[in-house]
C-alpha cells in the first residue's frame, strides 16, 4: 500500500506498527483495551464506517505508524461494497456493481489486489452486443466485498457497533455507541457515513452540518433473483436511463461466480424514491413485474426472491472536494459522497483524510 504523500506521510518512529489482526464483533465491553492518547503519547484516532472511504482511510493510517479504531455498525466490512449470502449458498453483489480505477493510487491498490486474487476484470456482454466499456470494469473475488478485505488486515474494527452519539469534549472526542457505552475519549474523529446520516450524527457542529446538507443521495432498491433455469437473454448487463429499472445484471456473468443462474436488478432512482417505504415483499413483487419487459422475454421459474433497500445509495450531488474539518481539525468527514459515488472516489477521499489526519495529529490543539 503506497504511503500519503508529503509530511503527514512520514512515519513517527515511536509508533509501532501492529501486526494483530483484530477484525471482530466483539462489543465495547468485551473488546480489547483500547490504547489512548492518555496511556501512549499516540494521538487516538475513532473512525466510523468500515466501507472503502473509511477503510482507506485506516489503512493510510495504521501503514503511517497510527492506530486508528474503527467503529462499523453493520456484521461485516465494505459497506455499499456488499456482497449477500443466503442459506442456500446463494451470493448477489446487490450494491456496487464493478470499480473503475483511475488515479494512480487507487489502480495500484486494485492491481495488488487482482495480483493477490482478491480481484478480476469483468468483460460482460452488454445490451447493444458490445462486450467493451470506455474504462475497465473490475470486480471483488469471490464477492465484492473482498475488495475491501485485504485493505482492512491488521486494523482494529469493531463490527455490530452502531455509534448513536458523538460528543465534542473541548478539542477531543466521546463516542457513544447504541448500546449505551461510551468509548474512551479521542483525539480526532473521522466519519464516513453517508451524508444525511453524517449529518445527523453531527448536527452539534452547524458549519459541518450545514455543508453536508448541500450534498444530496438517491435510493435505490436491489432485487436479487436465481432462477431454475438459464434465461436465454442476449446480454449480461442492461442499462437504463429512462426506465423503472436502471440495472439488469446477470450476477453469474463475473468471473469466480458459481453456477447458478442469479441476476441483480436495480430500480431506477426515481423509481426506488416512489416506492421508499413499501415493505421488501412488496418490491420483490413490483420489481419482477417490471422485469420480462426490461429483459425482452417471459423469464424461467423463480427459485429465490429478495431484496434490499439502499436508503442512501448513489450521490447525485457531491460536494466537491475530498473531505470536510472542523476548524481545529479534530474532527474529518468524508466518503463516496464527497466527490462522487464511486467507489474509487471513496477510496480517494479516506486517503486525503489519511493525509490531513496525519497532518493534524503533529499540531493537536490542548
Ligand atoms: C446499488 C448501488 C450500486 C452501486 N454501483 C456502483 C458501481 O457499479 N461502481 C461504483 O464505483 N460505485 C457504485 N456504487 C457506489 C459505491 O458503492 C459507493 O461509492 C462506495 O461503496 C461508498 O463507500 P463509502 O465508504 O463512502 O460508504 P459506505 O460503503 O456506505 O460505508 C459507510 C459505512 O459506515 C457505516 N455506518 C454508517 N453510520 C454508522 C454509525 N452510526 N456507526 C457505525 N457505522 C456506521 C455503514 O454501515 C457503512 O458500512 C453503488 C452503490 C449502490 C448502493
């Protein structure tokens, strides 16, 4: 992993870098003790959101000589990178789709990462026949979420762990999780929520507030179907602007994926924005209607019907530049939404935060 550049990328040699891997669900209580600035003269560092903004972001960090903890509040890492297992062995990448890689950081990061197997080139056969995309498409081996995974060893990541409260104490930081714990106190804190959600959570601090209401995201609600039998359409992927389902993907097409028949359909934003509150039952229903006519053919026997609400899914809006701080820059927000929604832009704004963290932590206000 290359390093940030500049002097927050020097490495501070009285930090020793970790070599545990410390990927668990353990809560708060039972987790290991937490090493705070009280105790090293490390600056602590919390950031919430284990997706690839704030993965990135930790990985810059803990490769720099820190020892960022991250606090994620779903079961496993990668956030909109998300890949869905079922029981019957089933998996549907049912968020992002592929990366596209064009900064020389991130084409690094995603060439480790096919070198390692960890990732491969997706050619699908698109609706007008061509097999060929303006930039490469690349997806995470066996699921899309393992992109991240390599990125996150030797990071200390609390799963199952919501933070619900954040409190300023002077120039440091109280994390309050759902349940009721508060983690020791730290000297910067990183948030890569999504905007609205960010915003909620750190509606105490109206400059930081105020801008990310300037951001906006659309939903979009993901359909994951596996049928009996092959549908003999004549394409893999399916594009639309205009219609109610933006997305028609037959999942197996990528590489490394098992046999079955499984496609992933994703409704338009306006579409999924109608339909925001139905129950996923009803989407299931409303979606597989819609679909013979998005496919171009009665489909085979459904063998598997699901699906997931993205509440904030694609940035329509972004801000505009890589992350946002707080005057005494304690405080660093980021994600996808700051400067698109893709996933390489989330990349790109966790690395700029690596970078001004590390910065900042050399003139920590007291
Ligand atoms: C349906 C869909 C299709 C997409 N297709 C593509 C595509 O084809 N190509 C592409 O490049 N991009 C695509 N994207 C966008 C891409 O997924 C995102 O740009 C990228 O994954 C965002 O990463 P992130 O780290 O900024 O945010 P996220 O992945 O959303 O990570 C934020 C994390 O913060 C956690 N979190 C939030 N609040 C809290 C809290 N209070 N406490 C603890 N944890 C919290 C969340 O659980 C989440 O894991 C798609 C997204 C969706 C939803």
């Amino acid at each position: 992993m290359p390093r940030p550049t500049g002097q927050s990328a020097t490495v501070n040699p009285t930090y020793r870098r970790s070599s545990r891997i410390i990927v668990s669900d353990a809560l708060p209580d039972e987790a290991a003790v937490i090493v705070t600035s009280e105790q090293t003269s490390q600056p602590s560092i919390a950031i919430i959101g284990a997706g690839m903004a704030g993965i990135a972001c930790a990985r810059y960090l803990l490769d720099g000589g820190f020892r960022p903890i991250v606090f994620e509040k779903s079961r496993g890492l990668g956030g909109r990178l998300a890949t869905r297992r079922t029981d019957h062995g089933l998996a549907f990448d049912h968020g992002a789709q592929y990366v596209t890689a064009r900064s020389p950081q991130f084409r690094t990061f995603v060439g480790d990462a096919i070198a390692r197997g960890a990732a491969d080139y997706w050619r699908p056969v698109q609706r007008n026949g061509a097999d060929v995309q303006s930039d490469e498409w690349i997806i995470g081996v066996p699921g899309m979420n393992s992109l991240v995974k390599p990125l996150a060893e030797g990071i200390d990541v609390r799963l199952a762990c919501q933070v619900a409260n954040i409190r300023r104490h002077g120039y440091r930081w109280w994390v309050e999780t759902v349940d009721g714990a508060v983690e020791p106190i730290f000297d910067i804190l990183v948030c890569t929520a999504p905007a609205p959600q960010a915003q909620q959570l750190l509606s105490a601090e109206p400059a930081i507030a105020d801008a990310l209401g300037a951001v906006s995201m659309a939903p979009c609600w993901a359909l994951m179907l596996s049928f009996a039998m092959a549908v003999e359409a004549p394409f893999d992927v399916r594009r639309s602007t205009s219609d109610d389902l933006a997305w028609v993907v037959r999942d197996a097409s990528k590489p490394h994926r098992s046999s079955r028949e499984t496609w992933v359909i994703h409704a338009s934003p306006d579409w999924s924005r109608r339909h925001l509150e139905l129950s996923a039952a009803d989407a299931v229903q409303r979606m597989v209607e819609l679909l013979p006519d998005a496919v171009g053919m009665p489909l085979p026997q459904i063998d598997h019907a699901s699906a997931h609400r993205w509440r904030y899914a694609l940035t329509t809006s972004p801000l505009g530049r890589a992350y946002l701080c707080s005057d005494d820059r304690t405080l660093f927000v980021g994600g996808d939404w700051a400067l698109g929604g893709r996933v390489e832009y989330a990349f790109e704004s966790g690395r700029a935060m690596a970078e001004a963290v590390a910065e900042a932590a050399l003139h920590l206000p007291r």
